[in-house]
C-alpha cells in the first residue's frame, strides 16, 4: 500500500522535483512468460530522443517462468518508449520485446515465449498500403481481494453479491459506481504518456470498467494496448487494489472482452461497397475454430450466448446485433459498407499483437503469413496447461 504522509501527498510526489543531475530512470517494461507483466528501471545519462538510444538489457527469465536457471538470461530489446506518467520530467517507460538464444553458441536470438509482436510484425510488413486500423475496448475488473480463497470484486459487499446487473453501465453516484477514481488516473496516465486511449466507461458488472485504445495502424495497437495494461496495474497499486483480466469471473454475470474494431483503407472509402465486407466475413467464418484458440484462455465460459455474447461454436454476423460474432455498425451498412467492423470474440487477456495481426492476415491477404505466429502461440498454450505458475 502507497505511504501517505502527513500533507496528503506520497512519497513519490515529494521526490519528484528533485534535481536528477541530468539522468534519467529508464522502467523496462515485458510481458512474461504467464502473460503477465514485469519491470525493473535502470539510470541512463541523458534524455532520450529516440529508440536507437536505448540499450538492450536482460533480466532472470528463470523468475518469470521463461527459462531455466540453467540458461537463465532472456535479452530485453526496447520496442516502444513514452513518458513517464509517475516520476515525471523526463524519465521514460520502455515497453520491450523479448529474446532467448537458440542454443548454447549464443550465435543467435530468437523470440521468446511471449513475445509475439516479432510474428505479428511480420504479418503487418505485407499489404501496407491497406493501413490497418484497430481500435479495442479493454475491459477489466477492479477486484479488492484477490488471491486463492477470494475474489471480491471493488464495491461488492463482503459476503455475498450486489444488486442485479441494470445500473451500473455507464452510471454515475457513489452506489452504483465504484472505481472512478482509478479509471480516471489511468486515463491522465495515458493521456501524458502519449498513448492512444480514446476513451473509458463503466460496465455492467459493479467494479468491471473498459478504455479503449485506438485507432491505430498495425503493431502499433499492441503496443499501446500493453502499455496502457501496465499503466492501469500501477494505478491501481497506488490504492492497494488488483486488475483482473480475466473473462469470466462469475458464471451469471457479464465476463470481460477485448471488442476489436477493425478497418482498412479500402472499407474505410467503401470502393467496394458491402460486398467487400460480406466476402471478409466469410473468410472470417472458415477461420472461426482457429481464431478461438488464439483469442484468450478460458474464452469459452465468456462466449455462452448470453450477457452480450455470441455462441463460442457458431460464427455470426449481423448489423448492429451484440449477440454476434461480429458486428456490423449500423453506420457501416447505412453507408454501403464504408467504415469498419467490430469483432466481438476476443476475451480480455488475449494479446494483442496476436489478435490484430490474425485478423489483418484473415481478412486482407490473400496468402496467410500467420503460420509461424499460430505454432508459437500455440506452443506456449500447450506449455501453460502444465507449467508451474504460481497464484498469489
């Protein structure tokens, strides 16, 4: 829990006009290999203009379920930097891919078992001209407790469970709504850090809320989707409160999603009118087995065709339906197909850069790139169903 002190302010806002003698505090962000996040910080020498100048680093992927102890070195290479939103002045967050080495040689890297932006690149190197636009709500619950023998989410009575759902989506009044003040921090977070955060809500569920992140072009949403998750995890450990990302939480209310909305250049001129869009959706249907595997552990008990849902075994489309695979705005399809569309599948712990790059090389390339991205993806969930990961 964050120390206050006397004057109301914490430590850290005490610290933070201190004269750094022209140094920084460089935080180097991954994902790990729970899906998780990780960080540690470093002092470098000066400000940072740009990417080219920060080093790499490497860290005990033995501690983060990455490696042996053996072997235990992973190479952190900074993929994304932005601002600081805690320390401020010019200290920086640095978002990071990471690599292990292919063998003992130590000749040659090769992406770890998270790191899936290097596979998703490369899809997003084909078709550039088509400009892929994504934009996804991220929706997470704010939970009080949280460890093996509760979940509680904020604002739920200690034992048993508030008032029926109804009231709580986008409300407002200290009995309906709980955690604004934390989705609020986050937001200015992300605003400072530069990020692409377009906006954020209550949702359903008491103590559930979502921000959305978008529009981007290509890895970029990644990125910026990860990095607004760690943002929302730091805020959140000012007030001694967990995020659960996790899609269903309890069976008889709403789970939480990760809506990707998703247009190109073509969709978003309408050239080719709605047949463009119903030709996707047919390529989207014979992926749709395949597209469930890559869209986020425990999906199925989210996708039961209620609260909002589609079936997780039949795809769907229709125009403004939420009980659809994917959604056609009603804009969309006033307009003979200009604009985007929403694929309403993914779960609220997918990864991003394995999602936005599958739905690019499913709707948009005539020959898929995704193979090697699919079999590393899949490797790890193989690997997750026995792996040693410790709850709290």
């Amino acid at each position: 829990m964050e120390i206050i002190s006397t004057t109301g302010k914490t430590a850290l806002d005490s610290l933070k006009n201190l004269d750094q003698k022209g140094r920084i505090i460089a935080e180097y962000i991954w994902i790990d290999g729970a899906m998780g996040l990780r960080a540690k910080c470093r002092t470098l020498e000066q400000k940072i203009t740009s990417l080219a100048q920060l080093p790499e680093w490497n860290f005990d992927g033995s501690s983060c379920y990455m490696a042996t102890t053996e072997n235990s070195e992973i190479i952190l290479k900074p993929a994304f930097y932005f601002p600081d939103p805690f320390r401020g002045g010019d200290n920086i967050m640095v978002l990071c891919e990471t690599f292990t080495w292919e063998d003992t040689t130590y000749k040659k890297l090769i992406p770890a078992n998270t790191n899936f932006r290097a596979g998703a690149g490369e899809i997003f190197e084909m078709m550039k001209e088509e400009k892929p636009w994504f934009g996804i709500e991220q929706e997470y619950t704010l939970l009080t407790n949280h460890n093996r023998f509760q979940t509680r989410p904020y604002g739920w009575p200690s034992a048993g469970y508030p008032g029926n759902q109804g009231p709580y989506y986008c409300s407002v009044g200290g009995n309906v709504c709980f955690g604004r003040t934390v989705a609020d921090a986050h937001y200015k977070c992300c605003l400072y850090a530069g990020l692409k955060i377009s906006g954020t809500n209550a949702e359903v569920m008491p103590g559930q809320w979502e921000f959305q992140i978008g529009p981007c072009t290509g890895i970029e949403q990644g990125d910026h989707l990860w990095a607004a998750r760690y943002l929302l995890m730091r805020c959140a450990e000012e007030y001694n409160l967990t995020i659960s990302f996790d899609p269903k939480l309890f069976p008889d209310w709403n789970g939480s999603g990760c809506h990707t909305n998703f247009s190109t250049e073509t969709m978003r001129t309408g050239v080719k009118g709605m047949q463009y869009i119903d030709d996707m959706m047919k390529k989207f249907e014979d992926k749709h087995a395949l597209h469930l595997q890559l869209y986020g552990a425990d999906n199925h008990k989210r996708l039961t065709g209620v609260h909002e849902t589609s079936s997780f075994e039949k795809f769907s489309y229709g125009c403004g339906n939420r009980a659809c695979s994917f959604r056609i705005p009603t804009q969309t399809m006033h307009d003979n197909g200009k604009g985007y569309v929403e694929d309403r599948r993914p779960a609220s712990n997918i990864d991003p850069y394995v999602v936005s790059s599958i739905i690019f090389d499913t709707g948009c390339l005539e020959q898929s790139k995704a193979q090697g991205l699919v079999d590393h993806y899949m490797k790890w969930t193989k690997w997750m169903e026995t792996a040693p990961i410790e709850t709290v």
